[in-house]
C-alpha cells in the first residue's frame, strides 16, 4: 500500500530583533521582521522616525524637507507595491536648473542644454559629435575628473562640474571617485527630468506620514532618543537574537580603523510673501554663492498657499553625515570596516549591515529601500 508523503510544519522560534537606525533601511527591516511575526525594537538617537527624510511644517505654514529634498523615484513596481500599504501618492516633476553664466540651464546635460550653452541647434547625432570632439582619452578612469573629461570633455566639465564639485565635496574632484560625478547622466533627448527613473513620485502627505504607518505595527516598540554606540553592542547582543544595524559602521568598530569622513549640509531657511519664488524646485549655483543650491520644495509636494520657502544649502564638513565622502583614503579604510560586518554575521547573535551608513555608499532612496527588503527576506528565511 503506497503512503501517503506527510508534510511537516517547520515552526521557526519568534526571534526578539534590534534594529539600529530608524531611516528608511531600518524602518523597512523593522516593518517586514514584524509582519513575519518577529519581536523589534527600533532604536535611534533622534525622537522623530524616517531619519533624513523627515518633513515637518514650519513655523509659516509650509511643508518641508528638513535635511535637504528627497526625491522618490523607482523602476521598481515591487517596492512600489509595498510602500503603497502606507502611503498615497501624487506625481512628481523634479527638475533641476543650474545657474551658468546668469542663465538657468537644465541639468542632467541634455540637447536643451546644449542649445543655452552654444546658441546652436543640437540634435541626437550633434550631441554625439560635440562628444567625439571633445572628450578626452583617459585610458584608466581613477578618480570623478577623469570620469568627467572622458564623458562630457572639458568644455562642459569646466562649465558645470568642476566648481560644483569642489564646493559640494570640499576636495577637487581629482581627488574622488569616479562614481560621484557619475550619477548624473547624459541626455540624448529633451527630457529635463532630473531623474529617469520610470515613477516619479511623492507620499501624498509626506514622508513623516510615511513612515509613521510604516512603524504601526503591534511587533514594534521604539526606543527613539536612544543612540547606539560600540559600548552598547555586546548588551544589545545579549538581549536579542538578531540585530540589523543601519548606522555609522565606523561608530560601531568603535573607530578601530579610524574615522569615515562623511560631507554635511548647513541649511538656512528663508520664506516669501508670494506663491513660488523660483522657477523649480531645484537651482545649483556652481560659480557664485557659498551655497550650492536652492530648493523649493513646494514645487512637488502640491501646497497651495500664497507663500513659499526656499532652502539654500551650504556644505560643510560638520553636522549630520549625509553623503560618503568617497576619496581613495575613506575607501580604503571602508574596505577594512566592511570585512569585519562580514564576520558580525557569523556570531551567535548575527548582525547585518545595511544603508548609507553602514555600508559608506551613496544609495539612492529607492536603492536604500530594496536592499532592506531584499536583506531581510533573505534573513526571514533562513530564520538568521
């Protein structure tokens, strides 16, 4: 008599998890634990959740993005999906001028481009031309001005890059890595967009109102006001049987290989008697000014009112860290930090590293959000 296969339940042991960092990787590691029926206490030395991306309404009655905009864009409609349980949208046009010359040209470099800079007509195959004529040969891209040169040739490095880059970064870009410069592509059409990604959205009541559904959850309790530091490590790893940690990876390894150099943002706020004060919501000032650029946020989050902020960001090597500094020396010492979260992973209480912080890369939004969804099933599922 032929019997019949019995499938046994494999019940895994609800694991108490540490999250570290309430920005966007931690609170998604945090929300997907919890709905596979994980304990979590989120912690962070804040008492507001979404880290960066928060947005509060200010003294004026405008809504804003306090550390700098942040624009949501993705190809993928998975993530889409997901975030969709804790927010509504509404479309975005994100473009982006830069002042050249006492003109306003668009950025990323595109045919309209063009046309501002030269007063020549340009289509696909001039673009092309224009390359083949001005690039520059560089055999091994080392650094962003090689990248640079090699891309859009001199000319147009010197327009828009260069300045740009050394007030951003305050070092020239000879001095970093090609990828900084590489984010922003080439156009071959005139689309404006700042992004190219297929959705350009914005939560319909803001990122604050994002993640605080994302946190509604009955299996996570925060601990917010809470700064995790490397003397803090081996109590967490006592109390919980798996942490995921989204902070500086140097403040971890308590510095053991010294110090990762992050680039910060001085924000001043200034506010108008009038609908819009700009064009768009974004205006980069390679040339004149301290600051770098302006923003106008109320572009994209749909406002309407009869007055408007605008926020001029100043660079400095103080502040939060908001962006890698990605010179040969951080990535160098990032090389030794990242081998050993390698082998945090391997102890009896696992740690994983994740986000801007503590993998010292610059992520974009969408990016942070789907290595954290990716990470953590993956850790679902091994049950570590």
């Amino acid at each position: 008599m032929k019997k019949t296969a019995v499938k046994r339940k494999i019940i895994r042991k609800t694991k108490n998890a540490a999250v570290v960092g309430a920005g966007p990787a931690g609170l998604t590691a945090a929300r997907i634990l919890a709905e596979k029926g994980h304990v979590v206490e989120v912690f962070d030395k804040r008492t507001t959740v979404g880290g960066n991306c928060i947005d509060t309404v200010n003294s004026d009655g405008i809504l804003i993005h306090n550390y700098g905009p942040h624009y949501f864009r993705t190809d993928s409609r998975k993530l889409l999906n997901w975030l969709s349980k804790f927010t509504k949208w509404r479309p975005a046009s994100y473009t982006v001028k830069a002042e050249i010359d006492n003109e306003l040209v668009s950025v990323p470099v595109n045919l309209n481009t063009m046309i501002q800079l030269t007063g020549d007509v340009f289509d696909q195959a001039d673009f092309k031309q224009y390359l083949k004529l001005h690039q520059v040969s560089i055999k091994k891209i080392q650094n962003a001005e090689d990248q640079c040169l090699s891309t859009v040739g001199g000319e147009l490095y010197e327009k828009i890059f260069k300045k740009y880059t050394q007030k951003q970064w305050g070092k020239t870009a000879a001095e970093l890595a090609p990828e900084i410069t590489a984010r922003l592509p080439l156009r071959f059409d005139f689309d404006e967009r700042y992004p190219r990604e297929y959705f350009q959205l914005l939560p319909r009541d803001g990122y604050s109102s994002l993640f605080s559904n994302l946190v509604n959850h009955p299996n996570i309790k925060l601990a917010l006001g809470r700064e995790v530091f490397a003397r803090d490590i081996r109590a967490l790893k006592r109390h919980y049987d798996l942490i995921i940690y989204t902070g500086p990876v140097d403040q971890y390894f308590d510095y053991k290989y010294g110090c990762l150099n992050y680039r910060s943002l001085r924000f001043e706020w200034k506010t108008y008697a009038q609908e819009y004060k700009q064009p768009c919501v974004q205006i980069n000032y390679p040339d004149r000014y301290d600051y770098t650029r302006s923003v106008e946020i109320k572009h994209v989050t749909g406002q309407r009112c009869m007055k408007t902020t605008v926020c001029f960001e100043y660079p400095t090597d103080e502040g939060e860290p908001l962006y890698p500094l990605l010179s040969e020396e951080n990535i160098a010492r990032n090389h030794q930090y990242q081998k050993a979260a390698l082998n945090e992973r391997h102890g009896t209480t696992p740690v994983h590293f994740i986000g801007r912080l503590a993998e010292f890369k610059y992520y974009n939004m969408d990016q942070v959000f789907l290595r954290s969804m990716n990470l953590t099933k993956m850790i679902a599922a091994k049950g570590k």
